[in-house]
C-alpha cells in the first residue's frame, strides 16, 4: 500500500545518521591530533557508539511525563570516570511535579538521589557556569515496612493528604541521578527502586519532540566525551603528573556533597609503577580508590582489578592503605592495574569520613615495588591473581546495572 500525504518537515533516519556521521572523527581529532593507531580509532568508534545508546535511553526515550530511572555511567557506558562500586540511574523531570519514588531499599552500603539543576543530556546545559544544585537525598532518612519496602513523595510542596515521607523538589531541579553504591558485590542486595509521576497521567511525546532529542544527540555525544577528555588534562595541567590532590573541581560540577575526591594522572613505563599509600579515616562510610584512561574511562573494571574498595583492599599491619598502579602485576594484593594505557587518571574518595587524608604517590620501578612496602605484604601468585579476577567478573556481572 502506498502512503500519500504533506512532505515530511522533521528529520528521516537517514538525516539523523548523516548528523551522526562525524561526531567520532571530530572526537578523535581532539583526542590524538598527531594521527590515531586503528585500535584506536576502534576504541573511540566504541565509546561514542555506547555514549549514543546511553543517550536514547536517558534522552530520548524517557522524559518528565514518564519517568522511569534508565542505566546511565556503568562498565557498558563507561563516561566520566564511573565508580565500578555505583550503580548510576537517572530520570528527568519537571520541578513543578509531583512524584512518588518507591521500592524495596535492599542491603547496599547507600543509596543515594541527588537532585540536577542541569539537564547533563542537554546540550545546551552541558556548559552551564551557575552553581550546581547539590541536594542530595538519601533512602536511609525513609522509613521502611518489615520487607524493606519505602515510597517517598517528591514535589515543590507537600500534598495536603499526605502524611508519610515526604523530599522537597527544589525549583531548580531538572534530573536526578541515582547512586546504589555496593563493596561486597557478591553478597549485598541492590535496592530496587521505581517513579511514577502522580499529577500528569503521561502523554506520548510529539514527533516534534522525538525528532528534537534524537537530533541533540551528535552534539551530546561530543559534548560529553570532550568535556572528559578536557577535564582529564585540567587535572594533568593543574594537579601535575604522577602527584595526587584533592578536587575542588568535582565539588564545582556537582559531586555528592559529603565526599571528598582526590585526582592525579598516572604516566610511566610499563617497567614502573606508582605507589599510592594513605592513611585511612577513623570513621568513613565509604571509601575506594580506581584508574582510568585520558578519556576518563574507567579502566574495565570487569575483567581487571582497576578499582578497590573499602571491603575488597587488604589494609597494612599500621592500618595504612597502599596500591601499586602499573601495567605489569606486582604480585601484590592491592594491584591497580592501568592497562595498556599511556596516561590517565587515578581517583580516590572518601564518604562522609571525619577526616580527609592526602594520599600520597612515589614511582618506583615494578621489580623494587616490594622494597618500599611492608615486608608482611602478601605474594600473590599468577594462580591466585586468576582466582581473584574469576570471583570478580562473576560478581561484578551479578549486580542488576540495567
């Protein structure tokens, strides 16, 4: 059967892919300006193609009417320097709403919502200079029935008949971003959390509106990954080289509020290493320790230990953390491995500690790294280092992210 009617107005398909077109070549040229290997080239044509399915998910096919919390930063869409112990979700919405978020809270260490002032998926927010909103809720201030369950609702006023929990929705608010954050990935429970909005029954987005989002995401997709690929060399242009110190950047970009990060950037030989050793915090909900690449890609956190936290670190006789970050293995317990990269970054946190230690760095050649720690410190063998990265892939692979 043929269709006839009104010329189309609104972008085709194959409008939207010529737009899509160039985005990695444009994103290579800001990554490599001096020319690009072919596996390079691939591992660009790789990011860019996860950033734009992130995009649908979070853009394009949810929106404020609708809401449904979609997977955002995760091993799949690894952006920004994900925290392998987060599970990252996020929905947008409308401040003049009224929603319901509901669920059961499980057995993680926290859960966290934090409410946007900028819409990160929005191209035209992604160079936002006004301060961030940094209200940040937190499902343990809920009150919870025997099985676990909560249900909170969020607006800019609390309902006249209601009388359970009950969060602000501040003026400003245009996303939240979900952080489940878990150390023993094999045995805590990941809450399961669901948003309806109460005051709008939902209504399809226009095609206007589909043709709109799906247009945004070429520049969202270069936004995105420049904006990391320029916050990579900020940290290397005023935190130096293998040095580390605490960001205020993060703090001034909308990083949780009680957690305090430290980033340096990470360049040596693949016959080197850095030590990375601290002392640890009396009281700290949470801290952990990753490295990622100068796209600010978290080194893949599945198949390499390129990340530990507070419940997988083995912690010194003095109470002292250290890391060794390298290519090769040290045959230590607290091995960061940095892959085959040439330079990226290493990121500490600590959550809500009563204290902020500085960790400290020292590049050592790999075959003295024992040298300059404890002489207690275990040998792990090429057997164990196996065993450890099988139990870490299965247990990584059992959180729900999607």
């Amino acid at each position: 059967m043929t269709h006839t009617g009104t010329p189309h107005t609104l972008p085709t398909w194959a409008d939207q892919m010529r737009a899509l077109g160039d985005v990695a070549d444009h994103l290579i040229a800001k990554w490599r300006p001096d020319g690009v290997t072919e596996g390079e080239t691939q591992d660009m044509n790789k990011l860019a193609l996860s950033i734009l399915a992130c995009g649908y998910l979070c853009r394009v096919y949810t929106d404020s009417r609708r809401p449904v919390f979609m997977p955002l930063w995760n091993y799949a869409f690894n952006q920004g320097g994900p925290d392998p112990d987060y599970v990252y979700s996020t929905t947008e919405i409308d401040p003049d709403g009224v929603y319901r978020i509901s669920g059961y809270r499980g057995t993680t260490r926290f859960v966290e919502i934090t409410q946007q002032s900028f819409d990160m998926m929005s191209p035209e927010d992604m160079n936002a200079t006004e301060t961030p909103l940094q209200l940040t809720n937190d499902l343990d201030d809920l009150q919870l029935d025997s099985d676990g369950y909560f249900s909170v609702v969020l607006s800019a006023r609390r309902p006249d008949d209601h009388d359970g929990d009950w969060w602000e929705l501040d003026a400003r608010a245009r996303r939240l971003l979900m952080r489940r954050c878990a150390c023993d990935w094999r045995h805590e429970v990941d809450a399961r959390v669901a948003i309806e909005r109460l005051d709008d029954g939902g209504a399809d987005m226009t095609p206007e509106e589909i043709a709109r989002r799906f247009s945004d995401l070429p520049a969202w997709i270069e936004g995105m990954i420049g904006f990391d690929m320029g916050l990579v060399r900020y940290y290397r242009d005023h935190h130096g080289v293998n040095t580390f110190l605490r960001s205020t950047k993060i703090d001034s970009m909308g990083g949780l509020p009680k957690q305090a990060y430290y980033d340096g950037i990470h360049e040596i030989d693949d016959d080197e290493a850095l030590i990375l050793e601290t002392p640890l915090p009396t009281e700290c909900r949470y801290w952990q320790a990753l490295v990622a690449d100068d796209r600010f890609c978290t080194v893949d956190w599945v198949n390499r230990q390129s990340s530990l936290n507070d419940s997988q670190a083995h912690i010194d006789g003095d109470g002292w953390f250290r890391a060794v970050i390298s290519k090769r293995d040290p045959g230590v317990p607290n091995w960061l491995d940095k892959a085959d990269y040439p330079w990226g970054v290493i990121q500490m946190r600590w959550n809500r500690a009563n204290e902020y230690p500085d960790p400290t760095m020292k590049k050592v050649p790999v075959a003295d790294v024992r040298a300059h720690l404890p002489t207690d410190t275990p040998v792990v063998t090429s057997a164990d280092r196996a065993e450890q990265l099988r139990l870490r892939r299965e247990a990584a692979q059992l959180r729900r992210i999607w």
